[in-house]
C-alpha cells in the first residue's frame, strides 16, 4: 500500500521481537523485500534472544522476495534509522517498522529508552543541518 503513495522508493527498517513465534521470521522478510525497494534488517525487543539469531531468521525470506537486492543488516537500530534516512532521496519513503509507538528497547529483561519516532526526527534534523534545508533532488517542500 505504501506504493501506492511512494512516488520513487520505499526504504524498510524493521526487525523481529524475540521470545516471539520464530516461524515468522522469514515471513517477515519476505513480505518486506516484496514491497520495499530497500530493507534494513535491525533489532526490534530482542529480549532474551540474540539478535544476530533474529536477523539470521529474518534473511533466508528476504533472500525469497522479489527483493532485488540483498538487505543491509545493522543490529543498532538507531544507526538502522540513521542509515535509511541517509539513504533517502526526495519523493522516497523510509517506513520504521515494527515498534510503532513503544518508547523502550528490551535487551535481556532490561528495558531501555527508545523511541522510533524520536530517533528519526533527530537524524532528519541533522541530516537537514548538514545538507540545507532540502533533501537532494528536493523541491522544498520539506522544510525544517
């Protein structure tokens, strides 16, 4: 659906809760290299699993889709988010996937402060600070 609205590309960041059913992993991938023109495969409530397992999982269904190439795997979501809006060109779409309105990160029973939303307008506002008030190819229709 996000096609739909995407004139040009649509960058997925998204990963998989851990202690969750294992099996839709790989569905997950791929679905998401089916209708993303780019993935981002990060960690998303590991909990008492290890994420590098989770991504491992999630792989196998990208590599599956119709995705044309392979994704990028950063465990650090923030650095995840960082990446596709550097990536991101105007008319793109970058989806964050997967914690919606969540405000923490759980690693190990511990929960840790982060919120998606925040995160991205942090790095669009550097991004911004660094490139201008506009994203390459940008009309200026997207301002500070």
């Amino acid at each position: 659906a996000v096609h739909e609205f995407a004139p040009a590309r649509v960058i997925t960041v998204f990963g998989c809760g851990g202690e969750r059913d294992r099996s839709k992993r790989p569905l997950m991938g791929e679905v998401a290299g089916n209708w993303s023109d780019y993935c981002i495969v990060t960690s998303d409530n590991p909990r008492g699993e290890d994420q590098l397992q989770i991504m491992a999982e999630i792989l196998p269904g990208v590599a599956r889709s119709k995705a044309s190439r392979p994704p990028e795997v950063l465990p650090d979501r923030k650095e995840a988010i960082a990446r596709a809006i550097e990536l991101a060109k105007n008319g793109d779409v970058v989806l964050i996937a997967g914690k919606g309105h969540e405000t923490t990160q759980i690693f190990n029973g511990f929960s840790m402060p982060f919120d998606d939303r925040a995160v991205a307008r942090e790095m669009i506002r550097r991004r911004l600070s660094r490139d201008g008030n506009e994203l390459p190819g940008d009309t200026g229709d997207f301002q500070r």
